[in-house]
C-alpha cells in the first residue's frame, strides 16, 4: 500500500469533461502533481444526458425551487438515460483521459460498493405561473453517507477513483445528485485538504463577467450565493457555492472554483487561480 498524501476532491464540471482537449490537459496535470497529492475526481453529466435526450427526441425538463436553483427533472425514464450518460459515457471519458495521461485512474458511480447512499428527496418546486407543488416521484437524492473505506482503500493502492454524480436509494434504486454536492460530500468524507470546482469560468464574479472575486470567507457564501443569479453559468454558480458552504462546513480548509478550461487547471488552482473560499 503506498503511503496517503494530502487529498484533494476534484469535481470537473459538464463543459469541461465534454472537450477532449480540457481533459487531456487535467490529465496531465494531475500527472505532474501525482508525487505531492492524492486525488478524487467527482463529475456529473447533464451535457452528456441532454445530447443523450436529445437523440432520442425527448425534451429535457427541469426544476426550479423557491430559491431559483434548477435540478434537472428525473423520472423512471431519465434516471436510465441519466445513468447511461454519466455513469456510461462521461465516466469512462474521464477515466480513459486520465489513463492516457498517465494517471491510474478506476471509474465507479455511487452504486459500486455503495460509494454514494442518499435519499430519495421529496422537494418543493416552483412552476412557471409561480405556483409551489411537491414533487415525490423524482429520482433525485439527498446524500446520506461516503462509503471513504472503500475510496481510501483505492488511494493507498495508488488508484485515482472517478465518481459519476449517481447514488443508490434506500430501496437499491439509482438517484441523481449534484455533483457540486458530491464533491462536498467526498471531501468532507475523506477529510481532503482541499476541494477544486473546475467549471467553465475563472471563479465567482460579483458582476458577472466582471469582478472576480478572488477570495471568499464561509461569512460570506451566503451572500455570494444570493448574488449569483441566472447570468452566472446559466445559474449554475449557486450550485457550486451551495457545495462550496457543504464542504466549508465539513471541514474542508479550502475550496477553489476555477476554470477547468485553462492551461494545467489544478496547478493554475493551486497556485492561486481562481475564487479560493476558506472559513475565515
């Protein structure tokens, strides 16, 4: 068993594990980094499940809650299309990528050996006329538990694991989570040193595309989060601070959003690129 570095949680976003080319950078980044970290890659799968929906002629839905935060709408049918794509195609992408850079990296969703556990959620949503309904058939989860065991056992061996954004219910039934959350929820696992958000901007603006705000204290999240409306990623970015307070508040030293679009993305991170949010 090799001896356990630092750990640091990656959660590279929808765009970003899209583009061949962002990926065969991250690779070989995280190459280069591999004699001073441990790292955990978490990933979603809403561009790869809308391509997917696409095809087959159905039109994707979504879910606004009384916040403004949008989750993708999961039935019985898109739960199996969303689990074809992220656990399926996105997945062995990254996984691929990591391998051809040089990374030994092992590809899991959240029901391999129970990685993820969550809950399946009954949730208020808003409909376009303004009016509340809760929704109780949505197979999307809250998660419960990190099985870090397992994933630590992987670390110490030298692997790289590769977490696709799926949980298994309480009932053995697959769920949809956030990645943003899942990356939270990793981290605070596994008690990593950081935590790395690559999306497809260079952090957290005040005025978005103007202000980036280099450095946030855990006082300060919530405001931001109030702040980052639609014209942020398409609203995405509340999403990321929601996961960013999870893992602050889990124990997590320091999260950093960045761009997983740029030149050696986690170097760039590490060396202070980026919105880097700490507690204090």
């Amino acid at each position: 068993m090799a001896q356990l570095k630092p750990i640091v949680v990656i959660k590279i976003g929808g765009s970003t594990a899209n583009s061949p080319a962002a990926l065969s950078s991250i690779a070989s980044d995280l190459a280069s980094l591999q004699s001073k970290y441990s790292f955990v890659i978490a990933h979603g799968g809403s561009a790869q499940t809308n391509e997917l929906c696409k095809r087959l002629g159905i039109q994707p839905k979504f879910h606004t809650s009384p916040t403004g935060v949008k989750s993708r709408a999961t039935d019985a049918q898109i739960i199996q299309l969303y689990a074809m794509a992220c656990g399926g195609q996105a997945n062995s992408s990254i996984v691929c990528a990591l391998q051809s850079g040089g990374v030994n990296a092992v590809g899991l969703s959240g029901f391999d050996g129970k990685v993820v556990t969550a809950k399946q959620k009954i949730f208020t949503a808003v409909d376009e006329s303004g009016k509340q309904k809760i929704v109780r058939d949505d197979y999307t989860g809250k998660i419960e538990k990190i099985n870090s065991e397992l994933l630590q056992t992987l670390l110490s061996a030298g692997y790289t694991p590769v977490v696709a954004a799926l949980a298994i219910g309480e009932n053995s039934q697959p769920l949809n989570i956030d990645g943003d959350r899942l990356m939270a929820a990793l981290a605070a696992a596994l008690h990593a040193d950081k935590a790395i958000s690559l999306t497809d901007v260079d952090g957290y603006y005040k005025n978005f595309p103007n202000d980036l705000v280099p450095r946030l204290t855990a006082s300060e999240l919530q405001a931001a989060m109030e702040n980052a409306g639609a014209g942020q990623s398409s609203g995405g970015m509340k999403k990321k601070l929601m996961g960013c307070i999870e893992a602050i508040n889990g124990g997590v030293q320091e999260v950093i959003i960045c761009n997983g679009t740029a030149a050696s993305p986690i170097s760039a991170a590490l060396r202070g690129a980026g919105t880097h949010i700490t507690k204090s």
